[in-house]
C-alpha cells in the first residue's frame, strides 16, 4: 500500500510547509472525531525534508469515508484551516 501524498497545505505557519506543500515525511490526521492534522507544528524554524513530499502516515477519524482500518484510502489530501483548527479539507462523512 501507498500512503496517500499531501497534494497541498495552505498553512504557511506550520514547519513542514514551504511553497503550499507539506515536507513531514508523514503526517497524521485526526483524534477520532476531528480531522486535525496532528503533526502540524508552529516554530520559528522549518523542518521535514525539503526534497519530499509529505504522505498520511494514519487517520484517526473513524467516520470519515476514506478511513479503512485506520489507514487513509484517498488518493491525496489538502491540510488547510477551518476556523482557527488545521484540518484535512479531504475529510469526508461515512
């Protein structure tokens, strides 16, 4: 299985990102009912690999219709902001 890429992140203040694009080697997404992404981070110095490309390591939120046992299932995802939160915008209810 191939982790699902981190096609874009708009948030400009996490450490993985650079340029809209996320450089964690994988991130994951959610708490169980919130698609959080749980490896954003906010310091004043950028981490991750800046020649890779971030993929979903696990996805936490049950109920979302990508979510098969835990591992996310879409062929990529988006992290931006709803409201002050950092989710994934590929988010999708079962």
């Amino acid at each position: 299985m191939e982790m699902p890429v981190v096609r874009e992140c708009t948030v400009e203040e996490c450490v993985y990102n650079r340029d809209q694009a996320c450089h964690a080697q994988a991130i994951t997404v959610g708490d169980m009912r919130h698609p959080h992404c749980d490896t954003y981070l906010n310091a004043p110095a950028k981490g991750g690999d800046p020649n890779s490309t971030g993929r979903v390591g696990a996805c936490k939120v049950a109920n979302c219709r990508h979510n098969e046992q835990f591992e996310c299932r879409a062929p990529g995802i988006t992290v931006g902001h709803v409201e002050s939160a950092v989710d994934c915008m590929t988010y999708a209810p079962a």
